[in-house]
C-alpha cells in the first residue's frame, strides 16, 4: 500500500515535468500543422477534424472554412497520448494518455481548447494498468455528461464535470470512477436512448446490457465464436454483432436478452454500419471482399468488391452517407477506396488512396469524406458527390525517417545485417546488427508488407499487396539495386525454399501461389487454391520439399509438392488458421487455429492432424524454441502466451501453462507486430508500428529453460538509439533528450519520495 501511494503522489508531479518537456520538444516544429499523426476524429456540429499529433498536441481543421483554425497546441497535463473521443454535441473532448504505470483520462471543454485560454481538464482520472484487453475510450452519452471506457473487464462511467470551487472554476487533480464488472475482454461498447450499454466481450464471447441507472448488468448474452464488432440499430432497436469464428451476424432483441436471429455471412465480417431510416445493415465479410445489405425481415444480398482484406490489422472498414445513400468502403490492405450506391445498387467509384490509410469518416453537412493514415502528416478529403479528392494540408515537408509504421523483419546472420520494411513508404531500412545503428535506406516496392531474405543468394524479397509486386534486392551490392516483378492480386508473404532458390508467394486477392526462379526472379507458375480461400501465411520443409499455405477464410492447409509445383492434398484444420510452424527435423506442423482457440499439430509424413492443444484465448503467432524445444503462443489482446512441450518423439504435447510475457506476448500490435531472432547473436528484433521503432532484446532463459527475454536497446525512427544501462553505447551516442527526461524523473522521484517518507515518518 505505501508503494502504491508513494506512486500516486509520484504521478502528478511527472505530469508537469511531461508538460514541460512536451512543449520544449514541439517548439522548433510549431509550424507544422500536423505531425505524425496518431489519430483523427471529426466533429460534424462544428466541422472540425481534431488530430492527435505523435508529440501529443491537437490540431483542429475547420472543413468548412477549409483552413487550421490551431495547430500542435499542448493540453496540460498530456503526455504520450494514445487516444482521443469527442461527444455528439461537441462540448468534450476525452484524451487518453498512458504515463508511469498508469492510464490517465483527461476531459476537456472544447471552447476552451478553440480559444487557448486557460485549457484545463474538467475531469481527470488515472486507472492503475492493470488491464485486461486494455483500456479504451469508447463513447460519451447523448448528454455528455458521462465517458465510458473498457479496462480491467469493467465498463468505467466517468463524469466530464469537475467538482465546482465557490468560484465555479473546475477543481484539478484526479477523481474518482464508478465501475461495473462485465464479462472477460470488453472490446465495443454502444447504447439505445433509454440508459442502456451494450458491451461487447470477446473472450467470454457475450454480450453484457448494462442498466446505466442502477449501475448493473441487467443481462447478459452469449454470442458466437469470436466475436469482433457491434452496433445498436436505432430504426430497428435491435443489437447486431458480427463473428469471424462463426462466419455470421448475430441479431439480439434487447427487451428479451435473447438472440433472435443468426445470419450466416461467411468471408470473415468484421464491420458494422447502417441505415437509420430503413434499417438496413451493412457488413464487410474480408476474406471473400464481399459486402452483404441486411435488411430489417433478415433477407440479405451481396455485392463483391473482389478485393478482400487482412481482418486483423487492415479490415475493411465503413461509413455510411445516408444523406447520398453512399456506403463507402476502406479497403486498407490494397490503400483503395471504393463508393457503393445503395439506391442504385452499383459500385460507383474506385480509387486509390495514399498508403496504409487507417479510417474513414464523413460529414453529411458538407458532403465530404475523410480518409486519414497513420503517422502521416496529412489526410485526404474526398468529395462524395464528384469523388475528387485533396490532401490537407496540400504541401507538406516530411523527414525521411528509417522507420514509418515499421513492419517485417528479415535478417541477413552470416554478415549482421537486419532489415525492416516499413508500411507508410517504399523504404526497407538496414541496422547493423553490431552497433544495433541504421546505416542505409533501400527503396522498394510501396508499403512492402512481409520482406524475406535468402542467404544463399544474398537477396532479400519483399511483397507490396497495394500494388501487386514483389521487389528483389541484392544486398551485396553496395547501392543496393532492385528489380521488380509484376504477380498476382495482393502477394502477401515469402516462403524461399534454399535448396531449390525457388521463392513462393501467397496471393490474398485472388486465392493463388506464385512461384519465382530465383535465379532469373521471373514468375514462372501459378498454383490456384480453391476461391475466396484468402490465402495468408506460407512455410516450407525444404528437405521434404513441400510448401504449406494456411486458407484463412476456408479452415485448411494446402499442402503442396514443391517437386512439381501442384497441389498435393488440402487439411481441414478449423475456423481461421491464422499461423504455420514446420518443425522439420520432427516431422511436425503446427497450426494455430484462431476461431476454434486451439493449436493444431500436423504428421507431415501423413498429412494428418495427431493431437490438438485447446487455449484459454485466441491463439496468434507461434514461436519455436530449438534450445528447449518449447513452442511459445501468444494470445489476440492478451500479453498472455501458451508454453507448449512435446515428448522425446514429438508425438504428445502437452500444454506446461500460460503466463503473461513481455515482447513475445506483446506480439499482437500491444505494441508489437513482428518478430525475429538472429540465431548467432540471440537478439531479437520487435517493430513497433504505433510508435515508429525497433527494440532488441536478448533472447535469454529462465533457470526453467523459459523464454526470459532482456531489454537491450531501442531503436528510434530518426536513428538514435537508446541503451540498457549494462548495453555497451552506440558510436552515435544515445539522445542526448533521453538523458535530460531520465535526470529530470529521476530528481522529481527522489524529491517525491523524501516527501512521502518525511509525512509517513511523521505519523508514527
């Protein structure tokens, strides 16, 4: 107890040093409107577009005006913000930040904002991160009397208004919350107009309806497998939620608590939007590219975009007109946009986008949608009745930094070489592994997806799904030359099979495999998989000489003779096989199926599935440890991992136990997407996509022989890279700011820590 209060006196201070420093860093940029923005909200009573800056500030464009009305203005207290929400009226805005161990919420008057005088928050919170799925704002109410946010499973009912002082101004500090327990990984939150929430829980798979007046769960209603989103219908009054594990829309009446439909869709639907005056409901299923129209008596018809999408981190994503009966849909894995009349039932535009876009969202005042992108420094507006678009602010200046939403990782061991791709650009980056220092930037394809390196030709491979090529490099060259080749529709990951230098390439878009010689790098095959099959992850066994595709929208493995280059038998697995992991020497694959939260493993002599391992979450990425033979598997939305061990002969696995892990149980986007290791040094490479960095860690074993990774160094997006304190420093030397914030925390620690020491002292 006295550590946790020595913490909370601890945290406000760090706050104003936060500030402090926050503004000293933002002052030589002041005059970028946007900077490397995090997230983008806009206001439709206002016409405002509020965007969260990587340095924490907020800019506010006025769409109607057509002009930045603020820009990069610091808010008190706001430190490494993650997350911004404005309510329906457009009075608050809420901001979350993440800062010592805790997440804070901050809520503001807009106005005060607008005007930039004294900005000070109504309403402060600080919630300990302890959080299961983590924490996040999900909706204010009508009145905007109350915040609502997911963490810890339980919905936090927060107030936007701050105890008044006899002078009516907004006392500061933090408040406290009230709190209802709902069910296991709260995801989504909505509400009708009668004081009710509905509140997704992916985990336990239900559907808690929280009675906001009592401050209960009134009910609770168990949905499908997997479930991913849901919306209140307001012509319907009805819930709807969409399953990716059971390929279906579940209908929910509310009054009842009770599922009163199950539509099956198939294709993986994810998205949710609809039509306030007819009723009709829109989903996006993204293995199959399809978009069905559900109408109120449950009838549904498709519309194929032929253009399907990776759900887990680029789903397609919707927004609905209802002024123009346009529903428009963000294809984000291929930066394409399309515009779908519902009146006339046709697509009726098609467009790209600039790359890695990350949301969409419109104004029906002005007629106009929004396209914004992740770590840009601009969004696109689009006009939606001419579809013409223009990028705000229409020239901008940008750094060319080593890493912009860094992504895969390839590594080249024999010369210590590690390269990152990056999805905001055409760059792959090189770090010398020695020094842990980037040396050079190599232009490739754009937004190159999953990069694959091939010792035995030096050349690296890199797939771009937006616009359908595979680069070649050859690294042992010293500029670093790149051939390009055209292949099918949205190549997404590299299998390269050394003994043969043939290079295998799964196609999202139309359910193939193309094979490259890698001697000629020329596509010279392609191997058809059954359709809408959504073709993802692609391993081989290159003394066996076979290639395994997982078909991610259709439940199977396709096993292919690499011999001949055809099709050698399909494995039923199960709903959304999402992972491959051949472990050649044992004969053995092993699959993680997501929507039935189990492992699969494979006899690859026989092609048949031996055992299956079920988990307590929904397994991800699968890691093989050669030292232990230990198989790690980490969980969507968890920092969890699964410990699986194999007898002697690799015939029975049996699940050691499941343990939260840093790194490699934060290898779901929290913060993590990709991960390798160089086998001869036993670093580890993480990218961090959210924050623009890599961090290496040493691959260390507990006295267990369990994973036991150690902090190294971090490598930041403009080449600075920060130390352990044990790590020996980079020939660059380490940012010189890290020093001045670490000395500045530090003092603030020591002098609130003799603080607290002299008043418990005194009370004894």
């Amino acid at each position: 107890m006295q550590y946790k209060r020595l913490a909370l006196s601890i945290v406000p201070l760090l706050f104003i040093f936060a500030s402090i420093s926050q503004n000293v860093w933002a002052a030589g940029e002041e005059n970028i409107p946007i900077k490397n923005a995090q997230q983008s909200i806009f206001e439709e009573n206002r016409s405002l577009m509020f965007i969260l800056n990587e340095d924490s500030t907020i800019s506010a464009y006025d769409a109607a005006g057509k002009n930045f009305i603020f820009i990069r203005r610091p808010l008190p207290g706001v430190q490494d913000a993650r997350q911004i929400i404005i309510g329906p009226k457009g009075s608050f805005i809420g901001i979350r930040s993440f800062i010592a161990g805790f997440t804070s919420i901050k809520i503001f008057n807009i106005d005060t904002i607008i005007s930039g005088e004294d900005i000070i928050p109504s309403a402060s919170y600080l919630i300990e991160n302890e959080d299961v799925g983590g924490v996040l704002l999900e909706k204010f109410s009508d009145d905007e009397k109350s915040l609502f946010l997911v963490a810890n499973n339980n919905v936090f009912v927060l107030s936007s208004m701050g105890d008044m002082t006899q002078n009516n101004v907004f006392q500061s500090g933090e408040k406290r919350e009230e709190k209802i327990a709902v069910g296991d990984i709260p995801i989504i939150i909505d509400m009708d107009s009668s004081g009710h929430l509905f509140i997704l829980n992916q985990k336990s798979e239900s559907v808690s309806i929280v009675d906001l007046s009592k401050k209960t769960v009134a009910a609770t209603v168990r949905v499908g497998s997997f479930p991913k989103n849901l919306i209140f219908n307001t012509a319907t009054k009805k819930i709807y939620v969409s399953h990716i594990g059971s390929d279906d829309i579940y209908v929910i009446d509310p009054q009842s608590a009770s599922v009163i439909k199950k539509i099956a869709i198939g294709g993986d639907p994810v998205s949710l939007a609809y039509d306030k005056t007819t009723g009709d409901v829109f989903t996006a299923s993204n293995s199959s590219g399809v978009i069905s129209i559900i109408s109120p008596d449950f009838q549904v018809r498709g519309v194929d975009l032929k253009s399907p999408a990776y759900l887990t981190s680029t789903p397609l994503t919707l927004w609905y007109m209802q002024r123009g009966h346009l529903l428009f849909v963000l294809n984000r894995s291929v930066a394409t946009l399309f515009a779908y009349d519902t009146a006339a039932s046709r697509i009726v535009n098609e467009q790209k986008t600039n790359l890695f876009p990350t949301n969409i969202m419109g104004s029906e005042k002005l007629n106009s949608l929004f396209v914004t992108h992740s770590n840009a420094d601009s969004f696109s507006r689009v006009d939606a009745r001419t579809f013409t678009a223009a990028q705000i602010p229409e020239h901008i200046t940008t750094d060319e930094l080593f890493f912009s939403r860094p992504q895969s990782i390839a590594i080249d061991e024999d010369r210590n070489r590690i390269f990152i791709s990056n999805l905001d650009n055409n760059i792959i980056a090189v770090i010398d592994g020695n020094t842990q220092q980037p040396i050079a930037k190599i232009r490739s394809v754009n937004a190159p997806q999953v990069i694959s390196f091939n010792p035995a030709t030096g050349k690296l491979y890199a797939t771009s799904p937006v616009d359908n090529e595979v680069a070649v490099v050859d690294t042992l060259k010293e500029d670093y030359p790149v051939k390009i080749i055209p292949v099918g529709k949205q190549p997404r990951v590299l299998y390269i099979n050394k003994v043969t230098n043939r290079i295998y390439v799964s196609h999202a878009g139309d359910s193939t495999v193309h094979v490259i010689d890698g001697a000629t790098d020329t596509d010279i095959r392609t191997i058809v998989l059954p359709a809408k099959s959504f073709p993802l992850l692609i391993q081989g066994d290159e003394a066996a000489n076979r290639v395994y595709v997982n078909l991610y929208g259709k439940g199977e493995i396709t096993v292919i003779d690499g011999t001949t280059d055809t099709i050698e038998t399909h494995i039923p697995v199960g709903q959304n096989p999402i992972w491959l992991r051949p472990i050649p020497s044992a004969h053995r694959l092993i699959v993680s199926v997501e929507g039935e939260r189990k492992i699969a493993i494979i006899d690859t002599d026989t092609n048949k599935i031996i055992q299956t391992v079920e988990l307590s979450g929904v397994p991800y990425r699968i890691f093989f440890d050669e030292r232990t033979s230990y198989i790690y598997v980490n969980f969507r939305r968890e920092n969890k991992v699964a410990i699986i061990t194999p007898d002697t002969s690799f015939s029975t696995f049996t699940l050691l136990q499941e343990i939260e892990m840093p790194y490699w149980g934060q290898t779901d986007a929290r913060p993590y997407n990709m991960a390798l290791i160089n086998s001869k040094t036993n670093f580890a490479y993480f990218t961090n996509g959210r924050d623009n960095k890599v961090v290496v860690i040493k691959d260390e074993l507990d006295d267990k022989g369990i994973k036991k990774p150690v902090y190294y160094a971090t490598i930041l997006a403009d080449g600075f890279v920060n130390f352990a304190p044990q790590a020996a420093p980079s020939s660059t030397g380490i940012n010189i700011y890290f020093y001045v914030i670490s000395g500045g925390i530090l003092l603030l620690l020591m002098m609130a820590y003799g603080a607290v020491r002299k008043r418990m002292s005194g009370s004894v």
